[in-house]
C-alpha cells in the first residue's frame, strides 16, 4: 500500500529545488516535479478561486465545526466532475482549515482490507482522509468503510469459518473526502453515507485568469492580463491544465527573454507547443468527426459514439462529453448527441444540408 501524500497544516509550500542541481536524475526529476506541484496548489480556502458554492458551503460547515469544538461535525464530502478542477485541492485545504492533517490515497492503492484498516487506525482526530477515485474501491474495502463513516468503528472479522467471529475496533473520528469523475458508479450505500455531495464545474475565464496570474508570480515570470486569456481559452476550464500551459509559457518567456506582455506572446508560445485553440486533444476531435463523418452530424446515442471510437460509453460520458458540451461544440437532444456549427468551424468541416435539417428537428424535439 502506498500513501500518496501526507499534508500538514503546518506544510509550508515546498522550494523550487531545480535551479540547485542539473545534473539530476530522471528518478529524482520526478520527484522535484511531484514536489513542485504543492506550491501550486491553494494553501487556504482564500486562495482557492472559483466554486463559490463549494467555498460557501465549506466556510460555514467548517466555521460551525469549529464553534461546537467537534471538527468532524463537517460531515463526509463527495466531489464529482473531471480531473484537474481542484478535488485534492479541496481536501487538503479542509484539513489545513481545520488544523489537522490530510492522507491523500487513490482507490487502487487500498486494494487490501489490511491496507485500509492501517489508514483508518492511524488518522487522529478530524483528519482527512482522501480517496481518489473512491468508485474503484473493492466491495470489501468499501463495507468496511461503511462503519468507520457512520460510527467510527471497525468490523473487523476474526478466525476462520465456524469459528470467526466480528470484533468492533473504535477509530478516531475522521473526514472523509472521496473524489470520483463518475458519481453513477457509486454504490448507493457509499453514495448514501456522505453528508454533502457537490458537482465540481468547470472554471471560467475570469476565475482561470487570475490562477494562471497566481501561478505566474509563483513561477517568477510576468504575463498581461490579455496573454493570460489565451493560456485560459486553451485550458479546458481546467485549473491543471491551466497550470500546465502557464510552465509552457514560462519556458518560452525564460527561453526567448521577454514578459509576456502582449496577447500575440502567449499565443506564439502555444503555437510553438501546438496547443489547440480551445484546448482540444486529438481523442476531442475525433469524436466529434466521427458524428460529422459517420453520422452526419447527428443526432446520435452515446451507444453509437462509443462503439465507433471503441471505447467504453461511460468513458465517453465522462471524460469526452462533459468539456465538449460546456464548451459548445456538441450538444444533447432528445434523440441524441450532435454536433454545433462552431464544432464545424472549428475543424474546418463544411456542413451540408441534410446535417442543417437534421440539426433542426433535433433540437425541435
Ligand atoms: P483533482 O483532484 O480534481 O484532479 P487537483 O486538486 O489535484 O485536481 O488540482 C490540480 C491543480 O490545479 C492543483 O495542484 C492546483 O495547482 C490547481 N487548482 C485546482 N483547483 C484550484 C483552485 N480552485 N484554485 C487554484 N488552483 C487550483
């Protein structure tokens, strides 16, 4: 079983070790990269932008938790939505609110009883416990979770066959934060047990803009308000990718010796990386010319889509779907998915006119 990640709330964000070495190996790269993530990340609810539902419902559970003197009154919290929009953030930042400490695991690592039995006996009081991916826990693993939540004990089965028999290990009271970029494959009683349950939404503009300015000053380069609206368009409404795309930057900005000042400097360093426009990835593209070129355009079912590209229509649902259709380039209808006009633009496909009329009575429906 492996722990991820601990974090304190007296974690400071960690140096940028780079410049000391570079002669470093690629085992250590990894790790100065691994490091250099947390200084991105938001220390304090203050510094975590957008979700103003989420910071609004964290700030009064945590502030009432605080005021009863019973920090795990806050509840269990489920996150929901893509990878990248701040799920992890989240719970690192409840456990710093809190003062406590946060274990961050991804469903996988914890693929043994023992190896959650472990995690849940060794978290103190209002700690935070982060499951990532938590639709991918075993059954065993996700039953024994079921008392730990609810009760804060554990039922631990003792002996073999006839002569087993179940012993009740209390536990400290924790927080458990799970994250899952699909809520569907959630059993109900998992589903059932967490106090809040919140959508993560995608980021805008504005809110992508004043991250990528914030990373920026971390990174020690500086860029104009107009060249972080291309880093933001290009960033899927992602804070991740966001993040990646202002390194990119910063690399073009230290390599050529400029500020990226004007909107035409960002946009030659996202050229010369070949980032998409609107941040789209070549699998983006290709399910939206497979509506165009297999059918016509649509409308057409999930089911469709994803026997085509070959690949599983819960992949197509959550990971393809959700960008394509906040950023306008597909839509849902009752009879289907389809394509838009800008989706046509956009890959420079002419649309002919059976498209145009099936575009109507899809929509008319
Ligand atoms: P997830 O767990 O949903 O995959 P993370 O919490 O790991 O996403 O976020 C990835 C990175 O994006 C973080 O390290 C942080 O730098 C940045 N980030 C995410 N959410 C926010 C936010 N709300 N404000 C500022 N930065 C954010």
């Amino acid at each position: 079983m492996t722990i991820i990640s601990t974090f304190n709330a007296e974690d400071k964000p960690k140096k940028d070790n780079n410049k000391s070495n570079n002669t470093t190996l690629k085992s250590e790269q990894t790790i100065l990269d691994q490091q250099f993530e947390p200084s991105l990340r938001p220390q304090t609810l203050e510094q975590y932008i957008g979700q103003p539902r989420l910071k609004e419902l964290l700030k009064v559970c945590i502030g009432a938790a605080k005021k009863r003197g019973d920090l795990t009154s806050t509840g269990h919290f489920l996150l929901y939505g893509a990878p990248g929009l701040g799920k992890t953030s989240c719970a690192i930042i409840i456990s710093r609110e809190l003062g406590t400490e946060a274990k961050v695991f991804s469903a996988p690592a914890l693929a043994q009883p023992k190896d959650i039995i472990g995690v849940l006996l060794s978290l103190n009081v209002g700690d935070v416990l982060f499951i990532d991916e938590i639709h991918r826990l075993n059954k065993v693993t996700e039953e024994l979770l079921y008392s730990a939540m609810e009760d804060f004990v554990l039922d631990i089965s003792v002996g073999k066959s006839q002569a087993a028999r179940v012993t009740r290990l209390p536990i400290n009271r924790f927080i458990l934060v799970g994250a899952t970029t699909r809520l569907g494959s959630l059993s109900s009683p998992l589903r059932d047990r967490f106090t809040h349950i919140y959508k993560m939404e995608f980021y805008s503009h504005d809110e992508l803009i004043i991250i990528i300015k914030n990373t920026s000053k971390i990174l020690k380069f500086e860029i104009s308000d107009e060249a972080a609206l291309e880093i933001a368009r290009r960033s899927r409404g992602t804070p991740r990718i966001a993040n990646r795309l202002t390194r990119l930057v910063r690399d073009y900005s230290q390599h050529e010796n400029i500020n990226i000042t004007k909107k035409e400097d960002a946009i030659s360093a996202l050229e010369l990386f070949k980032v998409d426009l609107h941040g789209l990835e070549e699998s983006d593209k290709q399910l939206l010319r497979t509506i165009i070129e297999s059918y016509s355009g649509g409308p057409v079912g999930i089911e469709a889509i994803a026997a085509t590209l070959g690949e599983e229509k819960q992949t197509v649902e959550d990971c393809y779907e959700p960008y394509l259709l906040q950023a306008g380039f597909l839509t849902r209808t009752s009879r289907g998915r389809m394509v838009t006009d800008l989706a046509y633009k956009h890959l420079n496909i002419e649309k002919n006119k059976n498209t145009n009329d099936q575009l109507k009575l899809g929509l008319e429906n």
